[in-house]
C-alpha cells in the first residue's frame, strides 16, 4: 500500500474517488467538515516521482456522496 496524501481543502468527508486506465486518482466534490457542499476537482497522477494533487477546473454545481441501501447515491 502506498500513503497518498489528503485532497485539498480543510477536509472533506462524502466526496467521489474514481481511478483511470493511467495510473491517476480524480476526487470530486464532497463536503466539509461544516457540510458545506463542494465543486471542485482534483487529480493525482501515481506515477509521478512526488505525488501532489492538482486542481481541475469546478464542477458546474456541487456534489457529494452518501450510501443509501447498500448503493452510492451522488447527489447533485
């Protein structure tokens, strides 16, 4: 296993991961610690030497997740 380090941000709780067929991690929107909801998004290329999140542009209206029945739900 190898530590990656957190998304931007103050923390953030019920945001999205998804991997792609390059070796990068993408985060999407969330929320803070004040259930602020959030639209921005970050990427995390693995195969770089130093692995750093760097900002996408936002998404067009904030996001987040949460588990319902056994499913994730994105709200929008």
């Amino acid at each position: 296993m190898i530590p990656i380090p957190p998304l931007p941000g103050n923390g953030r709780m019920g945001f999205g991961l998804a991997a792609t067929d390059d070796d990068r991690i993408i985060g999407v929107g969330g929320h803070d610690f004040s259930y602020e909801t959030m639209t921005n998004v970050a990427i995390l290329d693995t195969r770089a030497e130093k692995f750093q999140w760097q900002n996408l542009p936002d998404m067009p209206s904030r996001r987040f997740l949460r588990c319902e029945n056994k499913s994730i739900v994105f709200i929008l």
